[in-house]
C-alpha cells in the first residue's frame, strides 16, 4: 500500500481545518493516494460544534425544501459507509405539541417522497440499506395506539417501533400533543466515533501528515503554488503545496481573508445540554417535539445515549440559541464576528454558573413534555461550537464545496454528513486521481477495515480527555 501510494501523486495537498469536514477530506484524498497534510490548531481532531444527529431526510427541519432533505439523505447514507461504527440505531419521533402551530400531517407527503428516494438508491445499490429497510423507514402513531402502548413492558434489546415508543407512551403527557405522531429512522451520530474513526485511519496513513496544534498565519500564491506559514506553538515553518482546501468551519472566514477570496456567509454559535435521567431505566428513542424557533415554546430535543444519559437541545433564548448567536459578515472580512462572551466560550469553555443555568433550564423546557424529566440532573460539560452557513440563507441545511481563487476550495458544510460529497466534488474538479469508483467501500479501505472495538476504545478515550462522559462515545440503539 504505502509503496502503490507514493507512487500515485506526487501533488500535495493542504487542508486547513481538522473538523468532519478537514477530517474526512483529509482521509479522503490520503485514501486515493493523494499526499495531504492537515492542519488543526487543537491537539486533536473532530471536537467543535455538536453532532448528535445523522439527518438521513433532514426530518427534523420543516422549513428546508424537499430537495435538501433528499441530498441530506443521499449524503447521510454516504457517510455512514465510509465511517460505518459511528451510528447509534434508534428511532426519531417527530411530535407536534399543542403549543406549536403546526399539522403534523403536513409531513407525510415529505416523508414518503424520502422513503420512494431512499427505496430507489437501495435498488441502485444494496449497500445503501444503512437505515433499515425502506418500507419501514417511517411508521405513524395514533393516540389509540399509544395508549395501547402504556401497559406493555419494554424488551431488553428493542426490535421494533413499538418496542421504542413504549416509554414515550408511559411518560409524555399523550393530551398535549397532536396526532400522529411519526417513528422515523433518523439514527444517532456519535461525534465522537467520527472522530476516532478519522484519526485512526490518518494516522497509519504514510501519505497524511497530522499537523495538530498548528495554526495558519499567512498563505501567498506566487503563480503555481501556494505558501503557507505556520504556527505551531511559537515555531514557524513555510511549507509549499499544489492546492488549498480551507475546512476551518465557522473560522473559514479567517482563511478566505489570507487568500483574498471574500465570501457572504454567516456563522451561528449553538449548545446542548448533558443530562442525567437516574430514575429512567428504559431506552429511548429520540425524540423532537417541535415549535417556533426563538420563543418560549421552541423545539425541545431529547437525544439519548447509554445509562441513561441524554443530550438536550432546546430552541429559545435562553437554552441552545444565544442572543448575537447568530451574525453576518461584513464587507471589510469573509468572516462574521461572533459577541466576544461567545468566542470566550468557544476558547475557554463555560463557567460553572452558566452551564449548570442553562442545562437546568433544558430540563425544565423538557419536563413540559415529559413530565417525570423534572428529575434529571445536570451531567456535564455541554457540546458547543458555531457553525458556518454559505450566504444569508439561515434556513440552509444541505450545503458543500465553493471554489474560489487559484487552486483555492472551500468545504461549508453545515451538516457533518455534507463532507464526504464536498471533497469528492474536490478530487473530480481538481482531478487529484484517476483512481476514484463509485464505491465508497473500494475507495476508503482504511476506513471501512476498522473494527468497531477500537473505534470504541479510542472514542471513550477521547471523550475523557474532553471533559465528557463516556457515555456520548459509547453504542446505543439495535
């Protein structure tokens, strides 16, 4: 391999920016014989903004078009066969409470539109049935049916819908809802077995350089190349390379200054809560109870993980949005200024008072619905980052590549399972390899040759050194 390697490319490749994005453009081009060196001002990779969710349909968004949720849906199943240990397989329910103004039959024809898309890439290729079977992508309950559901008793290992929503029948407040309710498969996504996946694989790989706790301070295009300075604490070094892919997320603004490339984009500061259910001993589903965004009765987001531990998201004010959270740029820089007590929290973290402040308001927001939620207890650091989104749409969800400049491309995800098709949109236009397939599996044999023992093992290990629990890199669900 490492002999086929460096006999394929002799280009070299920059990547600013170790996230998903940087992560899996990285392991990407290293996969197809592409010499790449990664760039990440942490020691490690794969630790900004919260990933909890797999977005298979884009289902927990009304407001996106079809076609978002379809290219979300083709781009999820995408990402799961190139990081194939990293779902957490349950369910989503998506609730209309009576505070929200919505009809929760106004989804259906959504969801059977994303179910006949995904029945049809399951026919193109078998090994795109990474969300069960796409007859039974999506089921809908009626009160009478939860009812019935009350008084049975949940199985060890859940097999079906049923078996997931009986403690959603036992403890949410079933006459403060609207009917049906929708049992998708929206699975999990653990943030940190993305991580350990995209580490383990780069670091065995000859043709990647892991350039951690190093930042880019200035990049020069002198007609063929480009030149990079870099920072790593305190040494400088100037390093040539063929092309540049700027994957700094919401810092992307930064580079595209150094490159002289401005971009109209917005950035989004965003948390969610960890919490601990101690009189739960059952295993949840997800489940999104929806609501006007910015307001008192805004979604409520209940994201389980084992041991009863749960993330919570909660659209208002005072719970996952923040006042300035969400800003523009302006003409004089690509990139939008975050207020600075929300860089400090990025930078520093939280202080106790204000995670321990906010996380009790999250149980609050979720003991509307789930009344027996009251008694959870604040469990930790919460997950937190900003994210970018292309243009001034805040609606976008499904977003990947821009190209600007000499040699010179942009990865703007704003969901993490965008990456995979922005940096093969990349390698196509660039032409980095004549060894691309259609095969996600052919193309990453590193990647999809791990096992998920040590995917876990390093995942828990990396939770640790975070500051989370253990649980958030362990496997739930089937």
């Amino acid at each position: 391999m490492t002999q086929e390697i460096d006999q394929t490319s002799k280009l070299k490749v920059a990547v600013v920016g170790g996230g998903i994005a940087g992560a899996t453009a990285a392991l990407h081009l290293a996969e197809i014989g592409v010499h790449v060196d990664l760039i990440e001002k942490n020691n490690s990779l794969v630790s900004g903004p919260p990933i909890c969710h797999l977005h298979a349909g884009g289902n927990l968004y009304r407001e996106i078009s079809v076609e978002q949720c379809i290219n979300l849906l083709t781009q999820s199943i995408e990402s799961v066969r190139l990081y194939p240990h990293t779902l957490n397989r349950r369910p989503t329910l998506i609730v209309v409470p009576h505070s929200d103004g919505g009809d929760p039959l106004s989804l259906i024809p959504r969801l059977e539109q994303i179910r006949a898309v995904y029945q049809s890439l399951v026919d193109a290729d078998q090994g795109n049935e990474v969300l069960g079977a796409p007859e039974d992508y999506f089921k809908l309950y009626h009160r009478e049916q939860l009812q019935a559901l009350k008084d049975k008793q949940q199985n060890t290992h859940p097999v079906d819908y049923d078996d997931w929503l009986i403690p959603f029948a036992q403890h949410v407040d079933l006459d403060n809802i609207k009917y049906p309710v929708v049992a998708v498969n929206e699975f999990g996504w653990s943030v940190f077995r993305i991580a350990a996946s995209a580490m383990l694989v780069l670091e065995k790989m000859p043709n990647c350089n892991l350039k951690t706790n190093t930042r880019l301070s200035a990049m020069n295009w002198d007609g063929k190349q480009w030149s990079l300075q870099l920072d790593n604490e305190g040494l400088i070094t100037h390093r040539d390379y063929d092309y540049v892919i700027n994957a700094c997320g919401f810092e992307t603004g930064f580079v595209d200054d150094l490159a002289n490339a401005p971009r109209k984009r917005m950035v989004e500061f965003k948390a969610a809560y960890v919490t601990k259910w101690g009189q739960n001993k059952q295993l949840w589903p997800e489940v999104i109870f929806h609501g006007p965004r910015g307001t008192e009765n805004g979604m409520a987001q209940l994201t389980p993980y084992t041991n009863s531990v749960f993330q919570l998201h909660g659209m208002t004010p005072n719970i996952t949005l923040f006042d300035g959270g969400l800003v523009s740029n302006n003409e004089e820089s690509s990139q939008p200024q975050l207020p600075t007590r929300l860089k400090n929290k990025i930078m520093a973290g939280w202080s106790d008072s204000v995670r321990i402040e906010r996380s009790e308001k999250a149980i609050e927001h979720m003991s509307r619905f789930v009344p027996s939620y009251e008694n959870a207890k604040e469990f930790g650091t919460p997950l937190y980052g900003a994210q970018q989104i292309p243009g001034h749409d805040e609606t976008l969800r499904a977003a990947d590549v821009s190209f600007a400049a000499q040699h010179y491309a942009r990865i703007e995800v704003v969901k993490g399972s965008s990456a995979l098709e922005a940096v093969r949109k990349i390698s196509a236009k660039w032409q980095l390899s004549d060894r691309l397939t259609n095969s996600i599996e052919v193309t990453h044999p590193n990647a999809v040759a791990l096992m998920q023992e040590e995917v876990v093992t390093r995942a828990k290990q990396l939770a640790k050194e975070r500051g989370y629990p253990q649980e958030l890199a362990e496997v739930y669900g089937y």
